[in-house]
C-alpha cells in the first residue's frame, strides 16, 4: 500500500515533495499492570504488548497550489495475556474474552498548501484543547475528517475541521464519536455523527500566549475554551502560568441530556537549576462534570494517568515536583511526583460530597550516546482512592526507540 501510495504521486513529485519528505518508524513495548484493591468483578488488568508506527510525510508539489500525501501505519502485537487479564486498553478483546494477537490499520491524509494555508482530509491524531488524541498506549487514537490549519498572519494561527470517526488506541474498527459517561455524569454514552472545531492561537509576545477554540458535538454538546500561557525569568530561575477556562452547554437535540459545566484550571511553576515545583488548582461550577469525547484525553490541569478529577462541583488541587539530572551531569535522566486531591464531588449514585485522591511516580532515562542512543526506558506508577470509585494501584513500564527513514 505505501509503495503504491508513493508510486502514484511520482509523475507529481518535485524536488521539494521528495527532499522535504520524512519517514520514521516507532518501537513502542509496554507492560501494563492495573489491581484494583477492592470490590467485586476483575481484579486486575495485566497484559504486555510491543506497538509499532509507521509515519511517512511528503514535501508538497511546486506550483502555486502544492500537493502532498502521509501515511500512518499502526501495528499491536500481544506478548502476553488472559482472560482473567484483559482490558488494559493495548489490545482488543475478542468475543471469547481473549486479547486478539495482533492488530494493524493504515490511515492516509491527503495534502494541499497555498502559501501559508494547508487543507488535509484523512487521518488526524489531533493535539487540540477541545480534542485532544489519547497516546498512553502502545498505538495512538486517530480520528478521520478535514482540517484547514492557516498561518498567512504572523504569529497567528487559525485552525478549522470537521471530524466524523474515530479509531480508539485498541481498535481497528472505525467508530462513531461518543461522549464519555464516566460514573454516569451524563444520561448516556450517546453517539455523535461528526464534531466541527475552530480556534485561534496567538503569539502575543515571547513570553505571553493566547488561544481561543469553539467546539460542537453534534447534537450533543457546545463547548468554548479560552487559554494563556505566560513565563519569565525570575530570580535565577523561570516562572510560567498556565490558565484555562472552559464553558459546556447542550446542544440540539441534547441527545446526551443535561450539559452545564464551567471548568476553571491553571497551574503556576518555577524551575531553576534542574528543579521544577507546580501548584495547580481546577475547580468545575455548574450542573454536571466536565464533557469530552470518549476514549480521548481531556485539557484539563488535573488530568492525570488514572484520573480527570472533573465531576460536578469538584474542587481539586495538585502538587508536582520535577528535577532533570542533566543540572548535575546526568542528561536524559528525569523524574517526577505529583499529588492531585478532589473533594467536594456530586456524583450519581453516591451519597454525600464524594472525595477522591491520586499519587503519581515516573522515572525516565534517554541514552544519549552509543549503540542505544535515542532509546528511552520509563516507569509510571499510580495510587488512586476514592469515596465512589474503586481503588487501585498501576504500573507501566514503557521501552521506545525511533528509527529515522528519510
């Protein structure tokens, strides 16, 4: 398929479709380990699986109107499991209860620029504060659609699209896009048959950032987002703000029911020689929790490896501390801890103002030199406990490596 992808655009191809071209594959192995510490049901998801990615982006024809094509293969392969074990998210489960062996999908995107304006249709894994892919496994999430991305105006950035399926980290099937129900916050996991997204990023100066971005769910909800980003020297070291708001509504046919939530959040640092503390506070007002698609990652300071802190009314807050070796000698090596407390959340089913907390550990290390430069070896661990969900404890251990193609 890429060879023929390839072969098609050739009587096209320019010195700038080629020579701008680039090809890497990603390695991506992890053992994932998740033991809830109480109730009933599976008490534990365990499974290990090594992914592969293929990534291929053309240059794009000469000529007022360029064209180009990428292309995105995606590979899981199961290591290990068992029926008692599965669910991790790495793998897909068949109708046996098993954890399929492998699983594979191609996703391409076509291309067109006109002078600082880009029009692709195709296959997206979109980074957007109203949609944001999920990465966390051993294959990313993609979403099929359009999206027109412009820079004509400097330091402004304006982005457009439309997305209609999705293909979540475990799947090859292309699916509807949902809104996530979790611990019911809504009146369903209802489907959605596309959702439109504009934004704008604006680079006020090199220390101020500012960005706005509208969204619709269709049929389901309307969301807007407002965000700042601001750092300066301090001292010896650097001190920068993160502040984002958001706004929900239903919308429609409400086919979700009742959406109102109001999500402020923001997370003020310091780094100076290796050492980065955080303080970050995300407070939801309004009726119901925070809505996002499902299966993706929401925008939100306190979204963390297990949990987004994001039920109505909830008030949370959250500690980290950081230090890269690399200040005493040691680059590539890093490490971070951080503590996320919720309280005050009003969640269905349970009774009184529902608490909740989560600790996360994570060590990494980059080999700078020699036969194994450019792998990196990670441990991610994680401690969640909560009034009105089930406790558990996580591990993950993630080996990577990148092989540049072209």
């Amino acid at each position: 398929m890429l060879v023929f992808s390839v072969a098609a655009w050739a009587p096209l191809a320019s010195a700038d479709f080629i020579e701008d071209s680039k090809a890497s594959l990603q390695l991506r192995n992890m053992y994932f380990n998740r033991d809830f510490r109480e109730d009933s049901g599976q008490s534990k998801r365990d499974e290990w699986a090594q992914g592969f990615l293929l990534k291929v982006e053309s240059g794009y024809t000469e000529g007022t109107v360029g064209f180009g094509l990428d292309t995105l293969g995606l590979l899981g392969v199961k290591l290990d499991s068992s029926p008692d074990r599965v669910d991790t998210g790495m793998l897909p489960t068949g109708s046996d209860g098993r954890a399929d062996d492998e699983f594979s999908s191609l996703g391409l995107t076509a291309k067109m620029r006109i002078s600082k304006t880009d029009l692709k249709v195709g296959t997206f894994t979109p980074t957007l504060p109203v949609l944001k892919h999920n990465d966390g496994r051993i294959v990313p999430q993609t979403f099929e659609g359009a999206m027109i991305t412009s820079t004509e105006i400097s330091k402004l950035s304006l982005t457009g699209g439309q997305l209609s399926n999705v293909k979540q980290r475990n799947s090859t099937d292309e699916q509807d896009l949902q809104l996530n129900n979790k611990n019911k916050r809504f009146s369903g996991a209802v489907a959605a048959d596309y959702l439109n997204l504009v934004g704008v990023e604006a680079q006020l100066s090199d220390r101020l950032s500012l960005s706005y971005f509208a969204a619709e769910l269709d049929d389901v909800y309307r969301q807007h987002f407002a965000g700042l980003k601001y750092g300066r020297k301090l001292g010896e070291g650097t001190l920068n703000a993160d502040i984002r708001f958001f706004t929900s509504s239903d919308y429609g046919r409400s086919a979700g029911g009742e959406i109102d939530n109001q999500a402020f959040n923001g997370m003020l640092s310091y780094k100076q020689s290796g050492h980065g503390l955080g303080l970050g506070w995300q407070l939801m007002s309004g009726d119901t929790g925070f809505a996002y698609v499902d299966g993706t990652d929401p925008y939100l300071i306190n979204f963390s490896q297990i949990n987004d802190f994001a039920e109505a009314k909830e008030r949370s807050w959250q500690v980290r501390y950081d230090y890269d070796f690399a200040s005493i000698g040691i680059p590539g090596l890093s490490v971070m801890t951080r503590y996320i407390s919720g309280t005050n959340a009003k969640v269905k089913g349970a009774a009184g103002d529902g608490n909740e907390w989560e600790r996360n550990s994570e060590i990494s290390y980059v080999f700078q030199n020699g036969m194994l430069k450019n792998l990196s070896v990670r441990y991610r661990n994680a401690s969640y406990r909560s009034g009105f969900s089930r406790d558990l404890d996580e591990s993950r251990f993630i080996i990577g490596y990148t092989i540049s193609l072209l």
